[in-house]
C-alpha cells in the first residue's frame, strides 16, 4: 500500500465512522517499532507504521486509523484529546478503535549479558550491565553476589 491509497482509506474511514472528513496528510513512516501511528499536533497529519501496511495487518491498520483518528477529530473540535481524557475513551470505544498497537515482533530484545548468583541462597540475578559486587547484595538473603557468567 502506497501513500496514496494510505491517504484514501484513512478518508474514507474517518466518514463512515466520524461522519467528519479528514482534511490533511497521511504519510508512511519506516522507522517506527513500538507506536502503530502518530497525531502532529503542530500541522495536523497523521503517521502511520509501515509494517502494518501489509495484508496479513489489515485489521490492526483499521484501529490504529481510527485511533488517531480520534486524536485529530478531538483536537481540532477542542476537546479531550489524549489518551487520559474521557472525550478520547469514549469516542475510542464508539468506533471501535485500539488502545494499544498490537506487538507484530519488531521491538528489539535486551539480549543478558551477565549473570550473578548469591553465595547463600543461590538465587540468580540475569543483567544487561555489569554490577558491583562491592556494592550490591541478595535482595533476599542479603549475600554476596558472585559474577557466575559473562556472554560477549
């Protein structure tokens, strides 16, 4: 899906579930992992993930269309429009939008690094960065912690 065919859905879902028309730009951005789209609230257009553009993601694509489009609606009428206001949850829930973007595998994993264990109680502590041994203790048993493993 192009940008243009992008832009004709996203009008033509903001009038069959607002009953308003959207007036500004949609555009495809390659970089996002975490966030299915994003409301500018400067110049009024949209972003959407370009990993959900793909058929096997339709359905996502539709509620985080509509997700943002709430944002937009609400904005431009003056109203709640963030996530915490009344105005956005209840319009989210009338068109049937998504709160969150669905995780399709695209956010990056911590990969440990090192791994301690108490002298005591055995207990094992997996890290990203290192510890100070010195420094810190069990959180259970207040023992001495040992660097056990070390992954390049």
């Amino acid at each position: 899906m192009n940008e243009r065919e992008l832009q004709a859905l996203v009008e033509q879902i903001s009038l069959q579930s607002f009953g308003r028309p959207f007036k500004h730009r949609v555009k495809i951005n390659r970089r996002m992992r975490t966030t299915g789209g994003r409301y500018h609230l400067d110049d009024h257009h949209l972003e959407i993930n370009a990993h959900f553009l793909t058929p096997e993601h339709t359905e996502d694509l539709v509620g985080i269309i509509k997700h943002e489009l709430c944002h937009y609606h609400l904005h431009l009428l003056g109203l709640g429009y963030r996530h915490r206001d009344q105005d956005f949850k209840q319009l989210l829930k009338k068109v049937g939008g998504s709160r969150y973007a669905p995780d399709i595998g695209l956010r990056k994993k911590q990969q440990l690094h090192y791994l301690y264990r108490c002298q005591n109680c055995q207990r094992e502590y997996p890290r990203v960065r290192r510890l100070n041994v010195r420094r810190y203790v069990c959180g259970k048993c207040h023992g001495k912690l040992r660097l056990v493993k070390k992954w390049p």
